[in-house]
C-alpha cells in the first residue's frame, strides 16, 4: 500500500476536495460540497504512518476499498 502524501493528495482531490492553502508542512484542503476540511501532513517524501494515512481517509469519505 502506497502510503506517501502525494497520492493521498491525489485521491482526495478525484474526491472533490481542493487545496485551500499551506502552512509549513501541513496542506489544507477543502470540499465545498460535503462542507469537510482536511489537514494532511507533507513532510518531504516520508511515508505517512498507516494510522494517519487510514484516519485522512475516513474523514474524506473514501473507504479503503477504493485504493
């Protein structure tokens, strides 16, 4: 399983949501439709830890599934 904030990002942006803005490490992203924010953490190539990956997920609405 990819666990990398690149493709999460890229899931959750086919899912609708849309980069609202940057502070440090940490990007925004927003879904105008389901009224959700997301905070995903992207520290340089590291790997998201598989809890955090899962937990941006469910937020988002996406099941595991879908990967």
């Amino acid at each position: 399983m990819n666990l990398s904030a690149k493709y999460l990002i890229k899931l959750i942006e086919l899912h609708g949501f849309v980069f609202k803005r940057a502070k440090c490490s940490h990007h925004v992203y927003f879904n105008p439709t389901l009224n959700v924010t997301l905070i995903v953490p992207v520290h340089g190539n590291k790997d998201l830890k598989k809890g955090t990956f899962l937990g941006i997920l469910k937020q988002a609405g996406i099941d595991k599934s879908e990967l």
